[in-house]
C-alpha cells in the first residue's frame, strides 16, 4: 500500500492540474510559526493547512486535545483546497512527516483515496535546489464529498474493549518517558493507557523525514500479529498517524487511530492508567 511519493516524482508532476498540494507545516510550542512559514516560501502551487484550524475540530470535554473534525468541516477545508474525487494529494510539512500523516489519515478516513505524504522534509526539498516561491496560489474550490470510513478509526469505546478483552493491540506512539508515566509535558496525567505496547513514531522516518522502506517498518512491528486488530495512539492523535502509515506500508490492514488518543482517555475520571517499564511487572 503506497503511501508516499519522492521529492522526484512531485517535482516531475508539479505543472499537472490534477495534482494538490498541501503545506502541513506546523509548531505545537508555536502555532502560528507554520502559516508564517509558508508564507516566507513554499513549493509552488501548495495551499497552507493549519493543523489546529482545519485538520482538527473544536475541543471540548472529550476528544482529546485535536479531535476528529466534523464531515462538514472536513467538506469545507478540503472544498477549499481545491480537493475533490479527480485530484491526487501530496501532503507535506517539516517535522518528519507528523503533520502531513495526520493530513493523509485524515483524507483516508474521509474516503479520500489518493493521498500521499512527500518522503523527506520540506527543508530538504530546499536543499535539493527543488524550486520554491511566496507566491500563495488562487485555488478554484471543489465539492469534497466525505465519505467516512469507520474501518480507519478506533473510538473511546474500541480502546475499552482492546483494554478490557484484549480485543485489539494498542500501540503507544509517543517517547519512552511519557509511556512509562516518567514525564508528562502536555497532559494533565502521566502514563499510559493499560496493556499497550510502544513504538515511538519517530524510529520509522530517517534524518530529514526519510520514511524507512517497507521492510524496515515490517521489521519494528515483527512481533505484532498481523491478523490482530492494532489501534495506535499517541497524545492527541497526531504523532500516531505516522505510526498507522508505517505500518500499512509494512502490510498491516486492521489498524485504526484512537484520534482523541491519551489526551481524551485521561478525560474519564474512571479510566485506568499504567506506569513504569511493563517489562519489569509481574
């Protein structure tokens, strides 16, 4: 399941009408640093999406810290970007393709099928000599259409259900610190969900946002049963996405995202949370 394209094949494509671009580029210390970002440059023709404006809903209560926008929220952002069933989405950003994968899962949930993330870092298209302008394109809009494909998704109800009959593997996507309950920067709790393993998101990708080959995913999830339900979270949903595209690009089908993740979990006063190394529980 390709889930990526080169710096190569985009720069190749760039002049083609039925190819969108999207500049993913955002700071979760700093949240306006991304648009601004854009602004100074970008690869031409992108059109800037904002991963708290448009790729997240309104917070509430429950939901987690970015929650699942609506389908029509999702209609009028991706309707905007000039995104419908004929167009082929490129999704990029500089931070090793966190935010970029949380555009693509969110395109696949939305029944959107061809959508891919660009393998590398904007900063390394930079360097490439690959061109760039300031020059923010004049995009017709399009009628996005949301298709809502629950098969990508895993609810607060799901993660109950992995947690209580291990029902599915849960994957915890964030830094061995905060899934041992050592350091907590963002959520209110420190831990983890009960019964989930680890995976830091970041041992997929290569220095300059390089995803690993199919093989080399393959080999970070080995001991992951491929005919087990895996449902992957991290903090608020974001960080997991490139955990979900590693592993469809190693083969795996059954995965979904727990989009609200840790952030929505800790929310119910009633939901267990675990601490410390699980390899040194009875």
């Amino acid at each position: 399941m390709a889930s990526l394209v080169s710096h190569e094949w985009l720069h190749a494509h760039l002049s083609e009408e039925t190819i969108r671009i999207l500049d993913c580029r955002f700071w979760l210390g700093a949240p306006s640093k991304g648009a601004s970002a854009y602004r100074d440059d970008h690869i031409p023709g992108a059109v800037y999406i904002d991963l708290e404006r448009d790729l997240s809903g309104p917070v509430a209560e429950h939901g987690g810290r970015h929650p699942l926008p609506s389908a029509e929220q999702a209609a009028a952002v991706f309707g905007r970007a000039g995104i419908d069933e004929t167009m082929t989405v490129v999704a990029y950003d500089d931070q090793d393709g966190a935010m970029a994968a949380r555009c693509w899962w969110l395109l696949r949930y939305f029944g959107h099928e061809r959508v891919y993330v660009l393998d590398g870092n904007y900063s390394e298209w930079k360097k490439k000599g690959h061109p760039v302008t300031d020059r923010i394109p004049v995009v017709a809009p399009r009628r996005f259409q949301p298709r809502p494909d629950r098969s990508w998704l895993a609810t607060v109800e799901d993660v109950r259900a992995a947690v209580r009959d291990r029902s599915a593997v849960l994957i915890d996507s964030r830094e061995w610190k905060r899934y041992i309950g050592l350091e907590e920067p963002i959520d209110r709790v420190a831990g983890r969900i009960p019964r989930a393993v680890h995976r830091f998101w970041k041992d997929g990708v290569a220095e300059g946002g390089y995803w690993k080959r199919p093989d080399e995913q393959a080999a970070r999830f080995a001991d992951l049963d491929r005919e087990t339900p895996l449902i992957v979270y991290c903090g608020s949903g974001v960080t997991a996405c490139p955990n979900v595209l590693a592993l469809k690009e190693a083969g795996y089908r059954n995965v979904r995202l727990y989009v609200g993740s840790f952030s929505d979990w800790i929310s119910y006063p009633d939901h267990p949370v675990e601490t410390g190394d699980p390899s040194f529980s009875a």
